[in-house]
C-alpha cells in the first residue's frame, strides 16, 4: 500500500515497502562476493536494470568502494558511498583514488539508519546486502521517479526494485512562458517561498552586467532542465563567448550533458535590450529537446536523456520561435534573417548604448513563415507566410494565434488557413529586442498587451473584441506581465520604485475588476528586475527587487530581497521548487545568493540531538609534539634532548616507531641530542632551529588576513622543489617544518616536507576542503563542505576531533559534488586556543548560518549564535534594514581578526558574535563609499576572499563597507585602496587592481600594480581632454575641465605586462605572479569583429587559461621598480603564494605546488 500526503514539502511519502529491503543489524557489504564479481560489469548490470540514464547514486554498505566506482559508468553520474565501518570507508576511498575518481565519487559514514540528505534528492539507492535503513527514509531522499535496488549477499540484483512515483502536485515548465499557451502560470501546487537549498551550481555569475545576459533560455521536462548559457571568462567580457546548451537533473543539479553552440546573438550586445526572442528557441517535452544549436542553425530534435542530435528539420534554417503542441511543431521562420551583424559597441554610457540598440535594431516588420511539422516525424504539416509581430505566438487545441502588426490573427492549427482576423489593436510603434507586446491564450479567451497601457480581450473563437481596459506598468526593458492565475489575469504596477505595487486581478472574460490589493509589507522597491514575473496557481512570483511570492487568494506578500534570476531569463518554477540563473547583479552583493540555485519551500526539520562531538586517535595525546627524522627516516627507540642555546634546562622525549615525541619548546636555537635508548652514551648532535613564529600557519599568514610576512626573500630566485598532487589546489600555508595544502575537490588534506616537498602523510575529509588548514601547537585545524570542523595531529594527519557544525547532517549538492547544507570553509581562524568559523550558506536559508566558538585543544564547543533573518535586537527581519540596494550581510566568509573584533566580508562583530549595527547608513551611494576609514577597517571582498572569477563588479578593499547596486558598488574604490587582490604591512596596501577609469559602466578593464597609504589622501585626476567648442560658438568665460575621476592616492603606480593573480609581500619586497596580459582592451574594444583582433582575444583567453605560463616578478615596495624577473611554466592557484625562511612556496593550477628559495 502507498500512502501519499502532502506536508508543506515537495513529497512526503510514507511507504510500506519492507519486501523491498532486509532488516538486519546494519549496512555491511559482501566484500568477499565482490571480489568473485566483475564490478564493472553488475554497475551496468544495475544501471540498466534500473534505468536511471544519469544524476546522483548512493550506494547503501559500500564495503571496499569497488562497486562504488564503478557505478559512475559515465560522466553524468554523481556517487556516493556510504558505510557504517569506519574501516570500510578508509578502504573505500583509498581503491577510490586509486581510480582518480574521488570528488565524483566519495564516500562518507553515516548511522545506519539515517540518511544523510535533503528531501528529493537521490536518482538511485542502490542497497549491497543487509539494509536497516527504515523504507519510508528511502523514499523521502529518492527524487522522483528515483529508484532503489538491493542487492543479496552474492553482490547480485535481487530483484527488489523500487520506483517512486512522482507526484502529480509538481509540475514541468516546457516553454519559455510555461507552454504552449504564453501564459507563465505553472500548475506546481508544490512550490513556495524559498526556505531551503535543493542544489547549487556553477558558475558563480553571469559574464557580465553591462552587456548581453549569459542566460539565454531555461525549460524542464522529465525530471531535467536545460538551459543556454554563455560559459566564457568572468574575467573579461570582451573575451569569446562560449555558448553552450546544458541539461542538469532537476532534484540535484548534476550535469548530465553539453552541446556546444558555436553561433549565438554577440555577447557584447548592450544590457537590458535582450534579445528577448532568443528563449523562445528552446522546448523540452518528455524525452525530446527542441533548439537551434546557432543564431541561424536549423532546427534539431535531441535525445534528452543524451544530447544526442535525433533529428534536424528541413526547411528550418533561421528558427526563431517554436511551439510544441500535441505532436506538432509551430515555428517562426525568418527566410532572411535579421542581421546585426553591422553592430558595433560604443564607448558611450551603457545606457545610451541600450537606447541605441532600441532605435536602431526594432523589429523589422518583415513576414515570417509560420511553419507546422510533425514533430516525429519531421513531415511537413503547412507554411504561411505573414508578418508576425515577435513572442507573440501562441496556440491552443483549435488555433494558432499571432499579431501581424495590426491586428491580432488567429489561423487553423491543421491546416493554417486564417480563420480570422481581429479590428486592429494597439501595440507600440516599434518593437525594439528588448520589449515586446505579449498573446495569452485562456480556455476561449485570447490576451493580448501591445506595451500601451491597455490590456484586451478578444473571442478565441470569433476575434470579437470582449473589452479593453488598462493595465498596470510592469517590467524594466522587458516584457510586460500578463499572467492567468486562480481564474484571473493578473497585473502588477511595479515596473518602478515609486510605484504603487498594486496587484490587479480581472475576469479574463469581462475585463471586470475582481481583486486589487497593495503590498501588506512596507519594504523599499525599486525597478523590477530586467525580466517578466512568473507564478503558479498559488503564487504570483514577480521579480520587483528581489522574488516575491505573492499569494494573491490572501492577498500576502514575502519579499526575498536576497534571492533573483539572471536578466532576460529570471526564475522558473516547478518540480515542487524555484530555478535562478546566474545574476550580474550587484544589488545587495553580501547578502543575495549566487550561482545556479535550485530552493525548496517549507519542509520538515529532522535535527539530530547526538553529541556533534567525534573523538579521534590522537585525542588524548599531547599535540605539542614534535617528529624526529634523520636521512628521511623516523628513528624510533631513541631519546631526543633539545638543550637551549645559552644554557637552561634541556626538554627530553622518547621517540616512538613514527618517529614522534612530546614536549613542549619555546622559540630559539637549540641542539639536538639522540641517544640509543639502550645506550645513553651513543649521541648524535645537530644544531636546529625550534618552529618560527614567522612561519606562515594560516590562510594569509595572520587572523587580518594581510598576505604579509616580516620574513625577507631574496629577489634571486631559483626553484628547489615540486611536488605533483593533480587536481585543483587551494592556497598553501608552511609551519612545524610542513607545507600543508588541500586538494579541493578531492577532499584530501596534504601535508608535504617543506625542505623537500616528499609527501608525510595526506587526510580525506567528508566533503571539499577549500582552502587551507589552519596549524596551531601541533594542530591542523580546518573546516570541510561535509559541515565539520577537523583537528589533526600536525606530526602524522591521526585524527584528534572533528565537530559537526550544523544542526544536523544534512547534505545537497553543491557545484557539482555533494555537500553539507552547512559547510565550514577550510581556514577557521583560531586565536587564543578558540576555533572561530562559520557554517552555513545564507542567513535567508536553513535556519541561517551558525557562528561557533570551539576549544582547538578538546573540540568542545563553546558557544553558538545563529545568524539568521531576523535581527537579534529587533526580531525584525533583515530586510527592514534595507537601504536602497543595500542591506545587512548574509553570506559567509573565511572569518578575519583584528585582534578585538571579527569580520565576515564587511560584517563587524565581537568575540561572542554579537554583530555591529545591522542599520544601514542613509543617504547617497557615495555617502556609503566614503565611509572607509574607522575601528572597523579592515582587507575584506565583498564576495568572498575565495572568490576567483574576477566578476567586474567586484574588487578587494581595504575598508569598512561596501556600497552596493548599480551606482554603489564602484564607490568603495574611489575612497579605499581596492584591488583584484592585495597585500598590506603596518602603513601600506599594495595591490593589483583596475585603473581609476575603469569602474562603472566600462567594457574593456586596464590594471595596475600599486601602493598606497592605510589612510590615503583621496584625489581626484584627469582622464581626458577638456569637451570641444562647436565651431562658432562664443568662447566660455572659463573652459570647462575634462572628465575627472576620484581615487585614493598612490604613493606609486606601475602598469605591468601581467595579470597577478597571487602576490606576497616578504618584508620590503613584492612578489607577484600571473599570466601574461596580451590584449590592450581598449583597442580590441575599438577593432570589434577584426579576425585579427579576434584571434588575439582568443589567444588571451587561453594564456589565463595557462597556455604561455607565467611571470614571477620580485618588485621592491619602497618605489614599485621591478628587481627580478622569472619565467615559469604553470599558473598559480588565485592567491596561493606565500613567503617563509628565505623561501617562496605556490600552488599551481595544473596540481603542483612549488618551492623557490632565494639566494643567501
């Protein structure tokens, strides 16, 4: 018997399915049966037996991880292991690496009984022998149409095979405006204001702001989405694009294919102009994807479980629409199509360039064919030619409907005869790419809003006009919203700050007001975001400033000032969940989430109330420790004495097998004597220094995170070392005689001999270690996406603690890998014997982010405060703090110090975690950008220190505060010193950042390398001629001066031939380091679509992709003159150089890490 119900989430399932899975005593794996058994061959056994094409497996009792990694047969799988035995985890991952697949296939413990993830998320279980994992926790983690499979104790299928259904309240989104209909109403009666993550994804951000969205189309069939996207650098827009379509699983976000498009509209086309036609090219229905792979590519039909190419229409060169409907195909075929290949950017404001592009590109009022196929079979079903105004396009069961310019039309779906034609209704004189008039087709009624005001009403089946009547302003360069929901068709007045907010609900058949309401919260707004609102039957889901969700029955708002889609595209609702795309949005940038994010509504918490406290084999030792080897061996059985220099007492230890002892030294020089512990008499001194205090142990040497060491190196270099890891490196740190660094994506932790870079011991945590351990008295200390906070044995990588951060163990996917919903990035910082960090991923989602206090010797806790939505002094929500496009920070960061308070991007709080004033400061975005100097100045980035992409709006700053959206987020630069990335000593900030002229509203981006003063004298500089008189006007009394631009004052500034994308400053010398800059932006900018110019942005992109190595440059900090000069073949890993004992040390991108010592 199934038993379905519905608890406020996407699928509560309560399951009687016992007869699928064996109760016994707990999850083992027939270890011994495997061995007898061809693992690749039962992965494809169980894949095809089970069907699942691709997306997340777990494999219940993984045993020794043989089957686990065979079952990611293919790239679009994602697997996880999971077991109780300790022992069989350690097994598990280590045949795992083996196969250089750990990242893409993990493994982890867990109880038992509990599994550790969100509702819906898992593709297939696949259960090796006995299972004690209840059914009804099955069901409720499998996605739906998600399978489950046990296998007996021969590792054989056994026949128990489960598949849950899915469930008929969530719905799919085929077309860009739902279906086929244009009404952007979803029939999902699961999805709701967001609560808690689903998933998140790559990228970071859109390309860009100022220019064409990097999202062009998002629909959902089948449990999939799939999507366009422009996946060229963040780090320049004027680099090449690279158009991509995309299919992820909808539940968990795995990448289950690409097909490349080498043709698209130009990247560089301006923002806020579209074009907006481009996401009606995109339909996805069952197991079938429809899309032109090119701006003029014919038409093709895709497998979408594949991506393979199932079949091309004839005849469809130019698509610019299509319409799926009942088997048939509707397209909109441009024979000539309209060019814009004469568009060239200017170097004027972005918003004139949006005014241009609207004048100069409007539709051009050709005809069009509209075109029927057969969608199986590709048979040609009809073609009439007419014109036909853009996006509006719809059909129903009998008609095609359209506007031709004049009137709207509607023609014979068998047949395309014209049926009949409306008296002309008003639509705007041009349509421009950006702004569109809009057809909704409602049972027998035909919508129809030309961007006038006025909204009518006209008989699908007749084209009588039924009623005009106006209709609220909405949108901001996009279309307007029509949208039928409850019965009613709903507008907005919100297309502007000021605007009333006012919902409006009509009866589609009489025009006759039957619902109006304002807002019920009092909240600023400001334009509608760049693209039209969408809803489900229960909500309206405009985009006014953030994603509100209105249930327009109790007429209730929630804002989500925190949360938005991409321009042009925005959100998608279905699935039981709310869809964003990537946003270049710089509109409350602390506090807004980023990515590709998939949210889920209000659901069921399952907190875990057992000690978060784990206890490892080291707990109990004294981590003050030390490790005694000689020729690279440990020498057990001996006694260790260090005698300080000077005299004093000697500190004595027995070494053990390991080559460990234990005592305690305070910094200095001292001889080392060892004796055989048999032989006191035998000795064998050697004079050794203790650890340094200058040794760099954390991420950037110290809590204020200043990328600075007292410790001087040699401007000559030579390389002593290199070690090969693989895969993607974090930053490095150096202490106890160590080069600690983690390997990302393969969870691992590393620590290799500083003197000779051979490998001493490596540690696989449960999730991704992002950047690098922290080492304090013999500790490694760090945090991991699985939500713990890890203490090792600094000597050996034995496990002392761990501590689970969050509430729970809970985990989701995250950029491609599975992840905690609260994970701890790598660097706690730790002072005074207390570990600070941070867990979580917003403060909007899961119950916030949890802000801990732990003991670095015992792990234990000591104190915890939530940072969640609500003010701790108010209970108000965040959002009233609001300011304009600013509001209180809600997203985490590696944690920075300044000794008295903590700092979490631009966020001040105390010890105990007691935040700073969450009000905003008033007035102007340059009153907020000025205001940088102060008791809370400090290094931040307002996206995070991790943050490597470059996005355009935002830059490191030495400051206090960050003023954000679309006139804020330039100003901190304009009053603090800001950079890409920075480096700071008691009286200076050193960085590499944009020139002055190069903040707001710039395509092409020009660098330099500079110093300034901690306080800087704020200056303002030319940057250009005076404007010219026009001939024969009379002579100004005084001439105007030429554009000027404010910044702080450089004590000096170098233009360099690099980018730097790490840097270190040793004592008085500057190392920097970064691939060659080869392209001048602002020529490439002026000679777009030169081949010549063309190829050379082509070449850039591949130079900082690693193509022509880097420069390692040693400059001096006192006047920016260059000392050294050194060539290398590899790329560092972004900020990843660091500098101790005469010695530089790197990661690389390509998975080394390196070693330059400095001459004596």
């Amino acid at each position: 018997m199934i038993k379905t119900t519905r608890n406020g989430r996407l699928l509560s399932v309560g399951l009687l399915i016992a007869a699928i899975l064996v109760v016994g005593v707990g999850v083992s794996s027939a270890t011994v049966a495997a061995d007898k058994t061809d693992n690749d061959v039962l992965a494809k056994q169980i894949l095809e037996e089970t069907g699942v094409p691709g997306g997340l497996i777990v494999h219940l009792g993984c045993g020794d991880g043989k089957l686990t990694a065979a079952l990611r047969a293919k790239d679009c799988y994602l697997v996880q292991g999971l077991d109780a035995a300790p022992e069989n985890v350690e097994k598990a991952r280590r045949h795992i690496r083996s196969k250089g697949l750990y990242g893409d296939v993990s493994v982890d413990r867990f109880d038992g009984k509990q599994l550790p993830y969100v509702d819906n998320l898992v593709n297939l279980i696949v259960a090796s022998g006995e299972c004690q994992v209840p059914s009804e926790e099955i069901a409720r983690v499998l996605a739906p149409n998600g399978v489950s499979l046990v296998l007996n104790r021969q590792s054989e299928i056994d026949n128990r095979k489960w598949v849950k259904p899915r469930p008929k309240e969530i719905d799919d989104w085929t077309h860009y405006l739902y279906d086929e209909s244009g009404n952007a109403v979803s029939q999902d009666m699961v999805v709701g204001p967001p609560r808690h993550f689903q998933w998140t994804g790559s990228p970071r951000w859109a390309r860009h702001h100022d220019r064409r969205a990097s999202a062009s189309a998002m629909v959902s069939a089948g449990g999939r989405i799939f999507y366009i996207f422009d996946e060229g650098s963040t780090a320049s827009i004027m680099l090449p694009p690279k158009t991509v379509l995309i299919a992820r699983d909808a539940f968990n976000g795995t990448i289950l294919w690409k097909r490349d498009i080498p043709t698209w509209h130009t990247h560089l086309w301006p923002f806020k102009s579209g074009p907006t036609q481009l996401q009606r090219r995109l339909v996805a229905i069952g197991e079938v994807v429809y899309v032109t792979l090119g701006l003029d590519a014919p038409l093709v039909a895709l497998d979408a479980v594949t991506g393979e190419t199932v079949r091309t229409y004839e005849d469809s060169l130019a698509t610019e629409e299509v319409i799926a409907s009942q088997g048939v195909l509707f397209l909109l075929v441009n024979k000539e199509p309209q060019k814009y290949d004469d568009f060239r950017p200017e170097d004027v404001g972005i918003g004139a360039e949006r005014d241009r592009v609207m004048r100069d590109w409007p539709w051009n009022e050709k005809p069009r064919h509209v075109v029927a196929l057969d969608a199986g079979t590709g048979k040609h079903l009809w073609n009439t030619e007419t014109p036909v105004v853009p996006l509006t396009l719809a059909v129903d069961a009998d008609r095609v409907y359209l506007h031709d310019g004049d009137k709207v039309v509607a023609l014979d779906r068998k047949t395309g005869d014209q049926l009949w034609s409306s008296a002309p209704v008003d639509r705007q004189e041009k349509v421009p790419t950006n702004i569109t008039p809009t057809v909704v087709v409602h049972e027998d009624v035909v919508l129809f809003y030309g961007a006038t005001r006025k909204l009518t009403g006209l008989s699908a089946k007749t084209g009588e006009v039924l009623w005009t009547e106006p209709h609220p302003r909405s949108g901001h360069y996009c279309p307007e919203d029509v949208l039928v929901a409850g019965g009613l068709v709903w507008g907005g007045e919100i297309a502007g700050g000021r605007d009333s907010g006012v919902f409006t609900g009509r009866d589609p058949r009489t025009g006759e007001i039957k619902s109006q309401f304002p807002p019920d919260i009092d909240i600023f707004f400001m334009h509608q975001r760049c693209y039209r609102s969408k809803a489900t039957d229960r909500f309206l889901i405009p985009g006014w400033t953030g994603t509100e969700y209105i249930d327009f029955r109790n007429e209730h708002w929630v804002t989500n000032h925190w949360v938005r889609g991409g321009c042009i595209y925005g959100v998608m609702p279905c699935n039981g969940l709310t869809y964003t795309t990537p946003h270049a949005c710089a509109c409350y940038m602390q506090a807004k989430l980023y990515g590709f994010c998939a949210l889920a509504a209000e659901r069921e918490s399952k907190s875990q109330p057992e000690d978060r406290l784990e206890r490892g084999p080291a707990y109990d030792d004294d981590m003050a420790s030390g490790m005694v080897i000689l020729d690279g061996k440990p020498v057990p059985g001996t006694i260790v004495e260090f005698r300080p220099e000077g005299g004093g007492s000697p500190s004595r230890g027995v070494v053990d097998a390991k080559g460990r002892f234990k005592l305690r030294m305070a910094p200095g020089k001292y001889s080392i004597a060892i004796s055989n512990v048999d032989d006191p008499e035998q000795r064998t001194s050697k004079e050794i220094d203790s650890p340094d205090p200058g040794e760099w142990s954390t991420y950037r040497n110290d809590p204020a995170r200043s990328g600075f060491t007292t410790a001087s190196v040699s401007a000559d270099l030579t390389a002593k070392w290199k070690a090969k890891l693989g895969g993607r490196l974090s930053s490095v740190v150096v202490a106890d005689g160590k080069l600690f660094v983690a390997s990302v994506d393969t969870h691992t932790v590393h620590a290799h001999s500083a003197d000779s870079g051979e490998p001493v011991w490596s540690f696989t945590a449960g999730g991704r270690v992002d950047s690098p351990p922290t080492i304090w008295k013999g500790r490694v200390l760090f945090g991991s996406a699985d939500g713990y906070v890890y203490c090792l044995r600094a000597s050996d990588g034995e496990l002392a603690w761990r501590f689970r951060a969050g509430p729970e163990d809970r985990r989701m996917t995250s950029f491609e890998q599975v992840e905690s919903v609260w994970p701890v990035s790598g660097s706690v910082l730790v002072q005074d014997g207390v570990v600070y960090c941070v867990a979580g991923r917003s403060m909007f989602l899961d119950g916030g982010l949890r802000y801990l206090r732990i003991d670095a010797e015992s792990g234990k806790l000591i104190s915890e405060v939530i940072f969640d939505e609500n003010d701790p002094e108010t209970g108000e929500n965040l959002q009233t703090h609001v300011e304009v496009r600013n509001m209180p920070v809600g997203l985490p960061d590696i944690l920075s110090s300044d000794g008295e308070s903590l700092y979490m991007r631009s966020q001040q709080f105390d010890m105990e975690g007691k935040r700073s004033s969450l009000v905003q400061i008033k007035g102007t975005d340059a009153n907020r950008g000025a205001d940088q100097q102060g008791p809370a100045t400090h290094l931040f980035s307002p996206t995070g220190f991790l943050d490597d992409t470059w996005w355009h709006r935002s830059y490191w700053v030495y400051g206090q505060r960050f003023s954000e959206g679309a006139g804020g987020w330039p100003q901190a630069g304009k009053f603090a010193p800001a950079g890409r990335i920075m480096a700071m000593n008691d009286s200076n900030v050193y960085g590499f950042g944009r020139k002055p002229v190069y903040y707001k509203w710039r395509t092409p981006l020009e660098y330099h390398l500079f110093s300034a003063g901690k306080k800087p004298e704020i200056v303002r500089q030319a940057v250009g001629p005076a404007p010219k008189a026009k001939p024969g006007s009379k002579p100004a009394a005084k001439r105007r001066a030429g554009p000027r631009v404010q910044h702080p004052h450089y004590e000096w500034s170098r233009t360099i031939p690099f980018f730097v994308r790490a840097m270190v400053l040793a004592d008085k010398t500057l190392f920097i380091v970064g691939p060659p800059d080869v392209v001048d932006e602002e020529e490439a900018f002026r000679r777009v679509g030169d081949p010549d110019m063309d190829a050379k942005l082509a070449e850039q992109d591949a130079v900082l992709n690693g193509s022509r190595g880097a420069l390692l440059w040693a400059v001096s900090a006192e006047n920016g003159d260059k000392l050294a000069e050194h060539k290398l073949d590899c790329l560092p890993v972004f900020d990843s150089l660091i500098a101790t004992k005469g010695h530089l040390y790197m990661a690389t991108t390509d998975g080394q890490i390196l070693c330059f010592r400095g001459s004596e």
